[in-house]
C-alpha cells in the first residue's frame, strides 16, 4: 500500500474514533492533544488509564472495520504514575518506563539525560567501528574530520534541537568533543590539556549545537497556530514534582 493511501485510511480512521471532537487527552495551553501520528506510528495520549483504554480500543475497533489490525506486540503503554497490565484479545499489553520513537527516546519522567546518554553511547559504537580509519597514517587529519563529522555528528546531534540540558549534561556533551584526540593519536598517558587538542582540530561543536537550537526555535515562532510551538510555550495543568 503506497505512503498516500495508507495516509487517507489512518485519517478515515482517526475521524470515525472521534479524536477531534473527544474530551480525553492532555490539555497544554487549552489545547487538547490525543494523537500524534508519523507514518504508521500512532501515539495516544490521556490523563488518565479508563480514559486511555478507551481510545485505544475504539481504534482498535475502527482499524478493524477498514481490514487493519493493531500490532498488540509492538503496543506500549507508559504513563507518570502507577498503571495496571492490560489485557487485549488475551495478550498483555507491555508497560514500560521509556520508548524509542522517530529514532528518540522519551521517558516517564520526561528527561533528556536518558536520550542523550543513549546517543553517546551510539557515538562510542561507531567511533569504535571507524578505529582503523581514524588511526590510519594514509588518511589526512582534515578528511578524518571531514569524515567524523560527516558519519558521527549526525548520530549525536539527532534530536539535538529539543534537548533540555543540565550541567551534568553539558559537560557529557562537551567531552564528546575529546573523541578527536584519537585522530591526533594522542595517547591518555601524555600530558596534554584538553584545550589544546580542541584548538589544534577546531571541531566547533558546541557552536554548531547552539546554532540548531536557534534554528529550531526562530521556526518555530514564526509559524502560527503550530502543534509544535504549543508544546514550547504553552502552560499544562497540575504541580511538578519536588526537587
């Protein structure tokens, strides 16, 4: 089924549910939000469990009307608080704390230290995989940062845009930026600082960091009646957490 039709039959879908017109969902800036979709993926969302069972089962429902089933397997629930395991057509409905979505990952508790943990970790993988490159005396240090920013920025700075960095964070990003030492082939044992290493490659990491945030966000506020600049600014009912 091509991209376009497939499309037509979610929106159909989407419609005879109700999710338009339906109360249940998470109110941000008087707004309310029970749906996200990409593709084939759907995100339901609700403030409470009774209220979340039921959109699902309702398009579970309309799915099936149309010839469409929804994968129960690769179904996740997680929510802030305490949920009870639910039960569908006899299979249990996996609870989890954290799920990887459009290649991010959000957590119960809604921190990016999770995510970006996640992506340096990925960043180690693929350093590790290019070693021999990165060591190679027949390869120049400018096609090697040429190369590292080509293969390994983009893994790291995936999702970069939305990230809410603490100090702890900031400098775990910061120190991603030592991984060029291995181009200079500078051992751990020699005494070298930090800074100087830095300004031998001149990475501009952090700068070009700071630069997509502004990006995204000048985006974002020159758009009108945006879902996404609803999400930034608007306010969302109850308390936050102590701490």
């Amino acid at each position: 089924m091509s991209p376009c039709i497939f499309n037509l039959y979610a929106e159909y879908i989407m419609r005879n549910v109700g999710l338009y017109e339906a109360q249940a969902g998470i109110k941000i800036a008087r707004r309310n939000i029970n749906n996200l979709r990409y593709a084939d993926d759907t995100t339901l969302m609700a403030e409470s469990e009774e209220e979340l069972k039921s959109l699902l089962m309702k398009v579970k429902e309309e799915s099936e009307k149309v010839g469409f089933k929804v994968n129960i397997k690769k179904t996740k629930i997680m929510a802030s608080g305490f949920i009870t395991s639910w039960q569908i057509d006899g299979k249990t409905v996996e609870t989890v704390s954290g799920f990887i979505i459009w290649g991010f990952k959000i957590t119960a508790d809604g921190d990016c230290s999770h995510e970006i943990k996640r992506c340096l970790l990925l960043q180690g993988k693929v350093m590790a995989n290019l070693d021999s490159m990165l060591k190679s005396r027949d390869i120049t240090l400018p096609t090697k940062v040429h190369l590292v920013k080509a293969l390994v920025f983009p893994v790291v700075m995936h999702g970069f845009e939305s990230w809410t960095t603490k100090k702890a964070e900031c400098q775990r990003t910061d120190a991603f930026e030592l991984w060029y030492s291995r181009l200079l082939r500078v051992p751990w044992s020699a005494r070298r600082f930090n800074q100087s290493i830095l300004k031998e490659i001149r990475p501009e990491h952090s700068l070009e960091g700071l630069m997509l945030k502004c990006q995204y966000f000048g985006h974002l506020m020159r758009r009108t009646d945006l879902l996404e600049k609803t999400l930034m600014l608007g306010k969302i009912e109850g308390r936050r957490r102590k701490g």
